[in-house]
C-alpha cells in the first residue's frame, strides 16, 4: 500500500503545482507584506528599508541578488538551463500624500524630503500591490521551475514617481552586467476596474510627458500708475489663454495631446504690479513629432505674446523644458498577443479586458529605447470590489484615483490576481 500511497501523493502535488494554487498558498503571507509596506512607504530615492526587503524575500525565493543598482534599486536573477531571458520589474517609491482611507493599517508616516520640509508618506499609486504581486510570483516561479526554462531577472526599481530609477538602473548597467531581457513585463494598478480582472491596452498605453517652466518678466510698480509699468501679470494671463490654441489647432485632430497650465505664480498684493510671474506647464503626447511641436509651439507663442505687449528685448520671456522627461510606453502588440492569451488561461477570458490608452506617464518606456529595443507590456490590476464598480458606472461617480489620499485597493483578491497574473505570463512566455 505504501507506494501507491507515495503515488497519490506524489500526484496531487503535481497537480497543484499551477500559479493560481501557488497564490492562493502565499496569499495570508504576501496580504501581510503588503500591509507593512503599505504601513510604511518611503520616498523617491529614500527606498532604503524597502529596497532591503525586496531583496531578502528574492534570496529566499532562490535568486541571485544585487542590491544598490543605479540607487536603491536591486535585480535579482533565477537560471533555469537554456533558454529566453524574462524582466518583471516591480517599483518601490510611495509620493508625498497624506493618507485617508481609513484602513487599520494606514500610513501615518511623515518625513523630510529632500528640500528639508515635513511631508506625510502615503502608497497612493499601488507599488505595494505592485511588490507584493512580484514577490509571490517570484515565489511561484522559484517552485515551478519544472515548467519553465531560460532566466529570469526581477528588478525592484526605485525613483519611479520622479521618473528616474529606470534611468538610473540602465546607467548602471542593468542590461550589460546583468542577462538582457529578450522581454519585460509589468503591472500596474487601475483604480477603475475590478479585482479579479486585467486590462491590456496594445500599441500607445502611456504618454510622453513634459514639464515646461516659463518666467514672465515685466516692470513693476504701483497699481495705480499701470501706464508706468509692463504687467506681467497681464501678459501671463494672454499667455495661458492663448496656449489653450495649440491642441485644438495645431495638432492634427485624433493624435492626443495635452497642455495644461498647472500653476501660475507671480505677485505680494494688491496694488503692487510685480515685476516676474512664473507659469508651470504639463504636456502630454504619444507621438515624437507632436511631442517636439508642442514645445517649439510655447516657445512662439509666448514671444509673439510678449512682443505684442512691447516687452523690451531684455524683459524677454524664459521658456524653460526640464531635464527630466517621462517617454511614451508602447506596448509592443505581438507581445501583448502573447501575454494575453497566457493570462486568460490563468483568469479566464472574460477577464481579460481591453483598455483605452491613457495620459500619464511610466518610467518602465525606458526599458524599451535602449539600443537593444526590447519589447515591452504593462498591463493593468484591477483593484476595486466588482460591486463598487458596477455602482460607480450606474451612477456616473469617480472612484479615488491613483495618487489620491483615499485610493484604496482591495488586497487579497488583487495581489491573488496580479501572482497568477505574473507568474503566467512569465511561465508561458518561458514554457518547455
């Protein structure tokens, strides 16, 4: 009796080896991870303990482990014979948020950051989600490797709300010291669609995102004696106005831009004309070509504007673009097609979704410009109880959105989701 007994065993246990047993296993453990890195998030290039953690829980899921790659970020690299090299990238960094959710183990965490002013610390954007979704499939990946053969290289990438850590790691070396991906994948929360469900957008996800400063000069002096004074106010308000014509005429209709004056600055009182004002503009595109027309677009217009005004050569307005910029993420469509079907028979088809590209920015594009052109895909984390959802769209109500202070994801259902996720994606990408 004894060997059939060994035999039924030895059956059952390979018949739960599959990433959606593997999650279901880890998820009391990775629930409480989330949990504790969600209780206490650590700034953009502060991600000291969050770092260290990330990679005593890759150690002891069987990877090679690098810490301190371009910052605070870390790679970590499991072989498994022959085969195609697999990235999944996780990021670490919280934002500079002050938690209202409610939830028992909300951040109460306050900090200085780097200009030395006190800052309340807050998870808004998902990255716990996001760490602990990577470390139970680095998990899963580390007991299936009878499924799977190539290598595999998690990064943990820090800086990526200040879009700098995929920079940072490149810089480093990420993909000549360490096996280059021949593909890269990663999640991200959405705080519209339901736990339980992925959304893939193919082609175009995220956009090219720019910041662009201009310092209105002029003349001040007293407000009652404007006609012995060059207003910048004035002029910065013909200026913001007369920014709002580049989209809608200058930009071929269906080819998404955006320009929005996010602040505006200038002035001590009300009878006082200043003599600076100073515009902080965001610009969104997907394309390259639209991307440098928006530019070379503020640049004309704020001197036409300037020049109609009678501004003397030296009162000039600055246009300056900040160094750091955020590239457009394209999702490559034939790796979409593959981790689509790979996930779908993890979660279902149905719950696979189709999404509309969006507007914001990722630092994960960047993994995709370098010289070797690896093909990339995001996808998409649904977060929110499926009942929330469906009352939200019936009502035409917004859910908090990433980056509020009362973004709230539900954990369990949604880190369960995002290890099958990954780890079928990984698996399929890999399979024998």
């Amino acid at each position: 009796m004894k060997p059939i007994l060994l035999t039924l065993l030895a059956t059952s246990s390979l018949f739960a080896a599959d990433p959606a047993s593997i999650a279901k296993q880890e998820l009391p453990s990775l629930v409480s991870l989330y949990q504790d890195l969600h209780a206490n998030p650590e700034l953009s290039m502060h991600e000291v303990e969050t770092a260290a953690r990330m990679a005593k829980e890759l150690r002891a899921a069987g990877f090679e482990v690098t810490e301190k790659v371009g910052g605070n970020g870390l790679v970590g690299v499991l072989r498994n014979g022959e085969g195609p090299v697999i990235m999944v990238r996780t990021d670490l960094d919280a934002l500079p948020v002050k938690e209202q959710t409610g939830v028992p183990y909300a951040s109460t965490k306050v900090v200085k950051d780097d200009l030395g002013r006190e800052v309340n610390v807050m998870h808004a954007c998902g990255h716990d989600i996001h760490m602990a979704s990577f470390v139970g499939t680095a998990r899963a990946l580390g007991s299936l490797r009878d499924q799977w053969k190539g290598t595999v290289v998690m990064i943990g990438q820090h800086a990526e709300e200040r879009v700098l850590g995929a920079r940072l790691m490149l810089r480093a070396g990420l993909f000549s010291k360490f096996p280059k991906p021949d593909k890269a994948i990663a999640l991200h929360c959405a705080s519209d669609i339901a736990h339980g469900t992925i959304g893939i957008v193919e082609g175009y996800a995220l956009a090219n995102v720019d910041t662009v400063e201009v310092v209105v000069k002029g003349v001040g002096g007293h407000g009652s004696m404007p006609h012995l004074c060059k207003d910048p106010i004035l002029l910065a308000s013909q200026i913001v106005i007369a920014l709002q014509s580049i989209v809608s005429r200058e930009v071929k209709p269906g080819d998404p831009a955006v320009v929005t004056v996010g602040s505006i600055h200038g002035g001590t009182k009300s009878n006082i004309i200043p003599d600076e004002v100073r515009l902080q503009i965001t610009l969104r595109s997907y394309q390259t070509d639209t991307r440098t027309r928006l530019v070379e677009s503020i640049k004309r217009i704020v001197k036409a504007q300037a020049e109609s005004a009678n501004m003397p050569a030296d009162k000039m307005p600055e246009v300056i673009l900040a160094e750091d910029q955020t590239p457009a993420l394209y999702n490559q469509p034939a790796l979409c097609t593959e981790v689509r079907r790979h996930i779908s028979g993890a979660i279902g088809d149905g719950n696979v979704l189709t999404r509309e590209p969006v507007m914001g920015g990722e630092d994960f594009a960047e993994y995709g410009l370098t010289k070797e052109k690896v093909p990339l895909c995001m996808f998409w984390l649904g977060t929110q109880p499926p009942a929330v959802i469906a009352e939200a769209k019936a009502k035409g109500t917004t859910l908090p959105s990433l980056h509020s202070p009362f973004f709230k994801p539900i954990p369990g259902p949604t880190i369960e989701t995002g290890v099958k996720a990954l780890t079928s994606a990984v698996i399929g990408l890999m399979k024998k």
